[in-house]
C-alpha cells in the first residue's frame, strides 16, 4: 500500500522537508502493517529500510542463545527505526 504524501509531513522527521521534497519521497514509501509479536529484521541483516512508526508500539531487543530478551527501546508513534 502506497502513503500519501501528507502522511510523511506530519512525522517529526520530516517537519523542516519542503511540500515538494516530501511529494518526491512518497512514490518510494510503502505502508508495512504488522502483527504483534511479528519481526521486521534479526540482528545483522543488512539495513533495507527505514521504518516510521505511524502507530503502536516496536521492542526492540537482543536476544541470547539462552532466549533471554534484552529490551534496547520502545519505539512509538514518530519514532525511526
């Protein structure tokens, strides 16, 4: 699913981009909704992406061979992963 332009202005990320700056970016976003407990990447793969958080929450954790969970941050809304 394509964003609409209007979407990416209203981000903390993009406040200082021009009107025209963010309508060039759109084409190349892409809305990406997520299950909970689903994983965007593992540790080590090569960056493909820059997420934005619209809504909810992300964990972003390492994990040991143990399958212990060490929580680095809480990524919300406006947040860029």
């Amino acid at each position: 699913m394509f964003i609409h332009n209007d979407s990416l202005a209203g981000l903390p990320f993009f406040s200082g981009l021009a009107a025209a700056d963010a309508k060039a970016l759109t084409p190349h976003a892409r809305i990406r909704t997520c299950e909970k407990k689903q994983t965007l990447f593992w540790t080590g793969d090569p960056a493909a992406a820059l997420y934005f958080v619209m809504s909810g929450r992300i964990k972003i954790y390492l994990q040991t061979e143990e399958n212990q969970q060490t929580v680095l941050r809480t990524a919300q809304r406006g947040d860029v992963i």
